[in-house]
C-alpha cells in the first residue's frame, strides 16, 4: 500500500482501536443529532481543547468531515463585497466553498507570488479579502510559501487561512503542521484560520478549524455545514483524539516517517522520476498522457503495489501519486524501489512525450 495518506501508520494501532471500542460501547454507534442538538458529548469538547493546544490556537471545532470545514468555514466568513485569493491547485472542497460564498473569488497560478500580489493589488481597498491556500497540496507534495503569503496579505490587508489535512502529523518538529514548519504559531502569526481533518495521520474521519476564540464562536452560530450535519460519530472522535496523543507524546513516529520519505525520494528520483519538486510523503510521479498514466497504475498494481492515478482536473497533469507512512518497512520500500526500477524506462519514455 502506498496508496494511502495514512501517514503516521495509525489505523490499526492498538490504542486507537482500543479508545474507538471503548467509545462504541459507551456512547453508542451514533450521536444522530448536530451538535447544536443532541450531538456534542464530552468526547467532541475534550478533542477539540486538545487541538487547540497542541495547534497553539485559542479555540477549535470539529466537523463531520475535512470536506465539511472548508465549505462552512469560507461559505460563512466571506460575503458580498468580500474577495476570495485561491490557489488553483487548492483541494475540492475549497473550490467548492468558494462556489458557495457570495465573495468574489480570484485564482492565482499555483504557488505563483506575483500573480497573487497582482490580484491582491488590482482589488478594492476596502474589501475584505481572504487568502485560502493549501498548507501541502494533496496532489503534488509541494508545500506553500507561508512567509511570502503573510507577508503579502500583511501588506494588502488580507487575512489567510490555510488547509493543513496533509500537514498536521508530517510538518514541523512536532507534527503541528505548517505553521510549525515555518516557524510560526498562533493567529498572531500572520495565519488566522486552520482547517484540517483526522482522516489523513490522526487514522479516523472528521474535520476541525482552529482559530481565535472569536472566529471559532462565529463559525459555531454560522456554518451550515456543522449545524445542519450529524456530528463526528463516538469510536471516530475517540479514535482522533487518541492519535492526537500519541503523535504528541510519541516523535518517534515522525522521525521514521521522514526516514522513509528521504529513502524513497532519492530512490525515485535516481530512477529518473519527474518526482515534481514534492518535499513531503506525497511523492507523485508525472507521467503526462492520460491514457498512459493509467496503464502505468495498472501495471504497478500487476506488480503488488498499490498506487493511485490522478489525472485533469486533479491534477494538471497525468501523475501515479504514491505515499509513504511511518509503518513502512525497509523491505517494504526496497520491494517498491525494485517495482518502479523495472517500469522506469517505460514511464519515463511517456513522460517525455
């Protein structure tokens, strides 16, 4: 399997699995309410101050799911008169919400600075204006420059927000995203909103926004998405909030999910991979021609290796997207190695193309 954003190799640690057993049994397989009805338990107000702390936030929610965040959380904070600055690489689910918001919403070319000062510049002064990035792009690897987007926002006026679902569990020296990774915590960092979800290294399912406490209590009475939806299910938020912990007190897991992704980006790339310039466990591999990417996955998985193919709209471009965990044995990543050395040349041949 390396096909999975499981990065810390949590899903069946027996601690998660234990907590997630734990909940089911005292709490039941479902809240089957909001939580501004009967769907907020201790469980969901005990993971949501860890979040917080561990994020260095003052406040946090959850949501039924990382898609959900991002539709409630941009749908309800922009609104007419406002400007929306969008990566056009950003995940789905932040195309979506600026589909839903009644801002104006501006694209900019993927991880291009000056397009985004051109746009920010071209805009209305008094408009309120919210840059929305991913803090890793899902697809690609690549991590956004958080110093130059404050540093323009800062300049323009404009608030940022930032997508850590592929982050959190992979950046900075405890696992706290990318705002750790750069060096920067808090709302008073230049980064006053991030989202993410547990369904990537914290091996559960669900989503949360970490901001001031002010922004967290207007998200609460304003995003659709969380109070018309069913909350986070018992075994999930004891599952989340049990791989929290360990990510925290146990770096460990870090440590060899970096050492495995160090191996296979220099193994890849030796082979002659277009790796895409990606700095974390998300290791596409560009293939081009979109019939050929699929018949690439496919035989990779005639091979005994999970992959995924990812084509337009995705992605920009025809890509197998390969991802590594913490879990993964040395065997593990030789045997993958010795697969992708066999299919080189014939990718690469494609590539070209």
């Amino acid at each position: 399997m390396i096909g999975s954003n499981n990065y810390l190799g949590l899903t069946h640690d027996p601690r998660v699995l234990a907590a997630a057993k734990s909940a089911l049994d005292r709490f039941g397989s479902s809240c089957t309410g909001s939580r501004f009805l009967n769907g907020t338990l201790s469980l969901h107000e005990e993971l949501e101050e860890l979040l917080a702390s561990f994020l260095r936030y003052p406040a946090a929610v959850t949501f039924s799911t990382g898609f959900q965040v991002n539709l409630g959380v941009i749908a309800s904070i922009a609104g007419k008169g406002d400007i929306v600055f969008c990566d056009k690489e950003n995940h789905a689910s932040i195309l979506d919400a600026c589909r839903l918001t009644y801002a104006d919403v501006k694209r900019f070319r993927h991880g291009d600075m000056e397009d985004l000062e051109r746009k920010l510049k071209a805009a209305k002064p008094e408009a309120g204006k919210l840059i929305v990035v991913d803090g890793v792009f899902s697809m690609l690897g690549g991590i956004s420059n958080m110093p130059a987007i404050i540093k323009l926002a800062r300049e323009y006026g404009a608030r940022v927000m930032v997508d850590d679902a592929h982050s959190v569990g992979v950046l900075g020296e405890r696992g706290r995203g990318t705002t750790e990774h750069f060096g920067l915590s808090g709302p008073d960092s230049g980064v006053d909103i991030v989202t993410g979800t547990f369904s990537k290294s914290l091996a559960s399912l669900g989503g949360f926004v970490v901001a001031s406490e002010e922004v967290i209590h207007f998200i609460k009475h304003m995003a659709r998405s969380l109070m018309f939806s069913a909350s986070i299910s018992p075994p999930n938020v004891a599952s989340a909030t049990t791989a929290l912990k360990i990510l925290e007190s146990e770096p460990e897991h870090l440590v060899s999910l970096r050492r495995n992704v160090a191996k296979m980006k220099k193994g890849l790339d030796e082979l002659g991979f277009d790796t895409m310039g990606s700095q974390t466990p998300i290791i596409p591999i560009r293939v081009g021609d979109e019939f050929e990417t699929f018949k690439f996955a496919k035989r990779i998985f005639e091979e005994g290796l999970f992959v995924n193919p990812v084509v337009p709209p995705a992605a920009h471009v025809g890509l197998v997207r390969t991802s590594y965990m913490a879990s993964h044995t040395e065997e593990d990543l030789d045997f993958t190695l010795r697969v992708f050395g066999k299919l080189a040349a014939h990718a690469n041949a494609s590539a070209d193309q």
